[in-house]
C-alpha cells in the first residue's frame, strides 16, 4: 500500500523545469531513495512534497489524501517531518532546547495557559518532553542533551538535525543528504539510525544521499532523476543494471577506432 504517490508532477522556475512530469510511489514502511546527478531536481521534489514548493502540475498524496493545498505545518500534522540538507539549528540552544523547539508543532495547550488549564499543560510538558528524551537516547546523544549545539562537532549537529524531524513521530521521515560532510564512522551510525527508524520504529524513509554505497544497501526501491526527469525505478538490482542511469553517471563512452 502505498504511503506516498507522486503523479506527473511538473515544476518550473520561470523558463526553467525543474522537474519534469514525474511519477513514483513510496510504500508504507520501506526506505526509498531519490538519487540523481547534482541539479537533477532531488531536493525541489522534497520542497513540493513538504509544502515549500507548489508543483506547477501533477498531484501529490499521503495516505490516499491530496495533499498540494496544505500548509507544511498542516502536512507535519498528518505525519510527515523533513530534516534539510544545510543545518538551520538554534546554535547557542541546547540539544534538548532544539529537539523540544522541533516538537513545538504538537503542542495543543499553551504553558502559559492559567486557571483550570494549568494542570493539563503541565501534564503535556511532561509528555512532550518524555518523547523528546526518547529521540536523545534513540541517537545516543544522552552525554550531550544540554550542550549548546554550536559547540559540537558537525556530525552530531547533522545528527541533531535529524532528532529534530524525530521528535515529531512521523510516519514519514525526509531525509535530505543526512550523511553530506561526514566521515566514515559518522556515516556508519547514521546508516545505523536510518535502519532503526525503519526496522525498530516502522517508519518510512524517503532518503536522498549521494554515496551509492549507502543508497544501494539500505534502499527497498529508487527512483532516479535526471534533469528533473525519472528515468529509472526498481530495486537496487534493477537500477545498477538500468542503461539510463549507467550513462546518468557515467556518461556515454566514445568508441576509439
């Protein structure tokens, strides 16, 4: 069953196509890979399906329901969550500071509401802030929970960054290159996580990375752009063996005679 559907989505910029009539599926409890060539259009497919970008045309549904007229927030609530590429965190916060910012959205009663709305603020703080312990520990960032983020290395940031989109129990997590500027044993964990998320908390991930490696060992299907068009998906079998996607990367080989 499908969680995800994009359907002949088409975005321009002006004269410029950014994507091009694209169609794919993400099912329920699977990691799918978006991978591409460097402007092939990877992260405006995030943008549209997160609500920063309005598709030009073409359709994008969660869970069966169409989607394009929501607002990012209104799409979080329905249990999708996104961590960017470049980290955007509260530097000078704390890692429990930032996780618990990042959980702000599922707040429904104020902490500063007074009268009888007191207690029941107070017993949603302490719920909000048990879910948030639970990402610090999922990411073994339990030595680091109040220390500034600025301070830290830039693989735990990235890794803060991702707790971020956590704390927000999504069904669907968006990964955008989660493991860019990382050192093997940074991209080793992370790896770790991305299977943790989908093995021991049953999320789908939609991850876009550029080392294959990863991307062919952990993906249950990929889609491939090129130029903001598809022009492979299938297994990780079917894509290593796809012509398009050979000369995507590779490029086409001139015959010596």
């Amino acid at each position: 069953m499908p969680i995800l559907e994009v359907e002949n989505v088409s975005l321009k910029f002006g004269g410029v196509k950014a994507l091009n009539d694209v169609t794919y599926h993400v099912n329920k409890g699977e990691i799918f890979s978006l991978i591409g060539p460097n402007g092939a259009g990877k992260t405006s497919m995030l943008n549209c399906i997160s609500g920063l970008y309005k598709p030009s045309s073409g359709s994008i549904k969660f869970k069966g329901k169409d989607i394009l007229g929501m607002k990012p927030y209104n799409r979080t609530s329905l249990g999708i969550a996104r961590a960017f590429q470049n980290i955007a965190l509260f530097e000078h916060m704390s890692v429990l500071d930032n996780l618990k910012l990042g959980r702000h959205v599922k707040m429904k009663t104020g902490l500063l509401s007074g009268g009888i709305y007191w207690r029941s603020a107070e017993k949603e703080e302490v719920h909000h802030r048990r879910s948030v312990e639970e990402v610090i520990e999922f990411l073994e960032m339990q030595d680091y929970r109040n220390t500034p983020v600025g301070t830290l290395p830039y693989g735990l940031q990235k890794r803060v960054e991702v707790g971020r989109a956590l704390a927000l129990e999504p069904e669907l997590i968006l990964l955008d290159e989660p493991m860019a500027g990382m050192n093997n044993a940074e991209k080793e964990d992370m790896a770790r996580f991305i299977l943790d998320m989908h093995e021991l908390k049953g999320m789908t991930v939609f991850l876009i990375e550029h080392d294959m490696g990863v991307i062919m060992d952990l993906s249950d299907h990929i889609a491939v752009l090129d130029f903001g068009e598809r022009i492979g998906f299938g297994t990780s079998k079917e894509i290593q063996k796809n012509p398009n996607v050979i000369r995507a990367y590779l490029g086409e080989q001139e015959e010596v005679s």
